[in-house]
C-alpha cells in the first residue's frame, strides 16, 4: 500500500507522510536522527505510527559496546525493539486489523517453516528478524512495518507507554514457565533492572506466595516494593546467603530468577535454591564463561534453565499490564522526544542510580498519548 492518505474503520483520515524521522547509532556512543523514506506495506504487512519505544539493557550495550558477544553491529544502525503505536496503513491480505487500532508490537518475527518454529519454539528460529538485532533495522523510527501477526491490541485504558513494557514483562513470563513456578513457590529474583521488576508482576500472576528481591540502588529495590515484592535486600547492607537463609529457614527457595547478568551472581545461585530447585538466567554475563559447582548442583539435583527472549507471551503480558496500570507507571523515570535521543542514550547509560525505564517518544510532543 503507498497512498498517503488512508481512512480508519472510523471514517478518520489519516495522512502518512513520504519521508520520517529516524535514529542512527552511527558509531559507539553515537546516535543522529536522519530523514529516510516511510516504508509502503503489501500482503500481511501493516504500517504502524510509532507512539512510544522503551531504551532495553540490550540497546545500552550495543550503543556502549558496539555487541553483544559474536552479534555484533553494522554501522550505521537502528535501534529500539520495545514498542507500541497505531495502526495507519495495512496490506491487502490483512485480517486482523484496521486503521486506527492501537497495537503493542512482538518485536521477533519468525520464518514460520523451520523445525524449532513448528515445535512452538519460534524465538529460537534461526531466521528470525527480531527488531534491533543485527542487521535488522529497529523501532526508532516514525513508522514500521511489520507482519500482522506479531501485533496485540491494546485496550483504550493503556498508554502507549505502559504498552511498550509488554515486551520486557513477556521475559519474565517465558522465565517462570521455563523454570516452571507452582502457585505457593518461593522465588528469589537477583536485580531489579527493568526486566527484574517486571518478573515480579510475573511472579504475582504465577500465584508465588514470596517473591525475594535484590539490589543494590534504593531507587530500584522502592520500586520493587510498589510492584509487590515481600521482602528486598539491599546486597550493600546484607549478607545476601544469610537473609535468605533467615527467610527461608535454611532450606532455600524454589526458584531463582538471576537477571543482572552478573558473574558472581549466577555462580552463587546455586547456594540459595533448595534442593531440588531450579534457577533460570536471563541477563547476559560480561564473558561467555561462567564458573558453576556442577557437583553441587548434581547432589542436590538443581537445574538450570536458560531464557532467550519468549513464546505466546503477548495477550497475558497486556493482561497483566492492564490489571496494574498504576503500579506499573512508576517504573517509568524518564521520557524523551526521538530528536533528543542522543540525551536519552547517554542518560540510561551513565545514571543508574536514578534511572529504571527510559521511554522514547517518535511523534508525540506531548509525551503520554493514550
């Protein structure tokens, strides 16, 4: 479809543009917003205006490092892959959507053919085009195409904001199916990044009866409080192995949720599980090898689990949201306009004592758009 002007299920017109706004990581630490043309959509293919698109720990890392292990970025890039905005045009084979539907956007799209795809493994398919991974462009633009299929309607009571935390939250959801929480589970989660106090909703909507936090920010072990957590520790002013020892009495938790990535973190999870217990890693470590007591793990039958993005999450994860629209608000610190993206790279970079979630703005002035 490349006419500029389309008319909504409403009788609205709505007028696209030939060129947008978007924003190039020219190098590390770089980032400039250019003029390209607005892409036209055929087939299952739907436009998308792009409302709201949240800054991941995977966008950090590749605007500080330029990759992420053996993925590494082709200059110049797009980046963002959590994100929500309207409908504006679609193609001719379209089914499920019209003009001027609100929609959060699954960012991985799948080939739909291959053995892991037809297993329901889809976010292990090796020709998955996942928004923002290298090559594929991202979500820092003005408009999107993207397959029908990988897009969520949005209830009328979510921002565009809250929408974009859809897909950080559906980490957590594949974490607790993948390590399999049982309702009454203990489960202790290791950082409350963004993805950690989203695994807390998580958590909440599994039926854990506790939920154990860790950190080492105020800011963000406050925030975990708000999202439900039931007891946090503050790893600067705690022993971490002797309060949940003291919680737990001794016998420790049933699962453990490790997602900041960090070495020893990980290594020392398999002190604070119980026996026969399992422990999923989300966050990527800064070397590819991490150290783990494999015997102890064996006498006491732990398991490790793996996460690498998600399946089937979207409905409950939107679900999820729409039942916590106030709690989850906060977790929201800092709002910018796609032109000062430059500004919001380097501020979730470089201040993490007061940042959670940085949410970008592509063609809102106004920031918070329902």
């Amino acid at each position: 479809m490349t006419v500029n002007e389309v008319i909504d299920v409403k009788g609205k017109s709505s007028h696209i543009p030939d060129t947008m706004k978007a924003a190039y990581l020219k190098q590390v630490k770089e980032v400039e917003v250019e003029k390209i043309k607005v892409p036209s959509v055929s087939g299952k293919e739907v436009l998308v205006k792009m409302m709201a698109v949240g800054i991941c720990g995977s966008d950090t890392h590749y605007f500080n490092h330029g990759s992420i292990g053996k993925r590494m970025v082709q200059f110049p890039h797009i980046q963002g892959h959590e994100c929500a905005g309207e409908i504006v045009a679609i193609g001719e084979e379209v089914t499920r959507f019209n003009v001027g539907d609100r929609v959060a956007i699954e960012p991985g799209v799948p080939c739909n053919t291959c053995e892991w795809c037809k297993l329901g493994k889809y976010n292990l398919c090796p020709e998955v085009q996942f928004l923002s991974t290298p090559p594929v462009k991202g979500a820092f633009v003005q408009y999107l195409k993207h397959r029908e299929d990988f897009l969520f309607q949005i209830p009328d009571e979510l921002s565009y904001e809250v929408a974009t935390l859809a897909e950080p939250l559906s980490v957590g959801i594949h974490a607790f199916k993948r390590g399999s929480l049982e309702p009454g589970q203990t489960v202790f989660i290791s950082g409350m990044g963004p993805v950690g106090l989203m695994a807390i909703l998580a958590a909440k909507s599994f039926g854990a009866k506790h939920i154990i936090v860790s950190d080492l920010e105020e800011l963000r072990l406050e925030t975990a409080k708000k999202f439900g957590a039931t007891e946090i520790i503050n790893i600067i002013e705690e022993e971490l192995e002797s309060r949940l020892n003291e919680i737990t009495d001794c016998l420790g938790v049933d699962l453990v949720i490790e997602t900041s990535g960090n070495t020893n973190a990980l290594s020392s999870s398999i002190k604070y599980v119980k026996r026969g217990g399992n422990i999923v890693s989300i966050g990527f470590p800064a070397q590819d090898q991490v150290p783990l007591d494999i015997t102890y793990m064996l006498q006491n039958e732990i398991d490790l689990y793996t996460v690498y993005r998600y399946t089937n999450t979207y409905p409950l994860a939107i679900r999820i949201l729409e039942s916590s629209i106030q709690t989850v608000q906060s977790i929201i610190t800092d709002r910018y306009d796609l032109d000062d993206i430059q500004q919001a790279m380097d501020k979730v970079s470089n201040d993490r004592k007061n940042t959670l979630k940085v949410v970008v703005f592509p063609n809102n002035k106004g920031r918070v758009l329902k």
